[in-house]
C-alpha cells in the first residue's frame, strides 16, 4: 500500500505519474465498444469484486442515466436518444448471496449472464489482480457464447488478461491505485458516450 509509504503530496505525484502511463489506446477502445453496443441496442454487461464491484456499480449508473443528462436533448420522443443497456451485475444483493449460498461464490456472476446474455453483448470484468474465480468463470462463459469481453486489470494482469478478447492493463502493483484509475477512466468513458450519442463529440 504506497500510502504507507508516501506522504500526500508524493501519493498524488504517483498517482500522477501512473495516470499519465494509461495506455490511451485501451481507453478509446473501450469507450468505442460501449458506443457499438449503444448503436447496436446490445447489453454491457459488467462485474468485479470488491472496490471493482463498486466502479461497477458507478459505471452503470452514470452509463444509465449521464449519457443523456441534457436538457437540450428531447430523448423521450426522439428515438436517436434512447438510452444505453446497462448492467451491473454486483448489484442484486438477494440474487448474488442465494448464488453464492446454493452454488457457490464462483457463480454469481456466470448465472446472472446465464439468464440475461445474448451473442454480440458486451461484458467488462473488473479485477485488480486479473485472478478472482467469479470473474474468470464468467469471462469463460462469455468468450464461449458469443460475447465480447473487455477486461479491467491491474498488477501482471493474471488470468483475466490472458483470456479476455481485449482490455486495458494498469502495470502497477497496488490495488488502491489500480482501482482509482480504472473508476477516473470509467467517468472519461460516460463523457464520451454523452457526446457520441448527443452529436457533441465528432465521430
């Protein structure tokens, strides 16, 4: 934990220093992906544990509702403006502990997209490590039926990074940090969508 380590000023210097080493790239692929689901009318599907679950759960509900937060926008009526299909799957509670509890704990993510998956959805798996079971079981699942899986990782990558289809690595060997960037790439990518989908933003 650099916190430990470091006194404030050279924390915020770091995380400086390790955001200006994101590869922008993987960034705008993402951001693409969610676009082409959003014209596609397809679901983005996204999952992790923990400070993940949690970036899941943000990503979706600015996904949800900051795409179109325009009062310029008449989305209710006009049909260019309908909004993105959004999931999160960390967020049913009731689901996610009888999953856990009947199966087990690697299934709460792969049953909910057994349920509500279809080819051509997009799914985000969220994992610091790249090795939480839940996560890779679920990204097995949706490489084996026909989805397209970006994965969100930090430390070497793990597992996460050698079977998902693309993603973004955070080549960097504390979670806290990993996490902070992967949720302040997360609020790029709704600004993106938001100005894809309203026209402000050139494509």
């Amino acid at each position: 934990m650099l916190g430990i380590e470091l006194n404030v000023d050279q924390y915020l210097r770091r995380l400086q220093a390790e955001l200006a080493r994101v590869d922008r790239d993987q960034v705008a692929e993402l951001g693409g992906l969610i676009y082409r689901a959003w014209q596609s009318e397809r679901f983005v599907f996204l999952f992790g544990n923990g400070g993940s679950a949690t970036t899941c759960s943000h990503l979706a509900e600015d996904l949800g509702k900051n795409c179109l937060s325009d009062e310029a926008v008449d989305y209710r009526s006009d049909r260019r403006f309908r909004r993105l299909k959004v999931m999160s799957l960390t967020d049913n509670v009731g689901w996610i502990t009888a999953l856990a509890n009947d199966y087990s704990y690697e299934e709460i993510f792969v049953q909910q997209l057994m349920h509500y998956a279809t080819p051509d959805d997009l799914v985000v798996a969220i994992s610091g490590s790249g090795n939480s079971p839940n996560v890779l079981a679920a990204v097995d699942w949706s490489n084996r039926h026909g989805l397209t899986t970006f994965g969100m990782t930090g430390y070497d990558g793990g597992k996460l990074k050698q079977m998902q289809q693309t993603g973004l690595h955070v080549d960097l060997g504390d979670m806290a940090m990993v996490e902070s960037i992967h949720l302040a790439v997360c609020h790029w990518i709704v600004d993106d969508l938001h100005g894809r989908i309203t026209g402000k933003k050139p494509i």
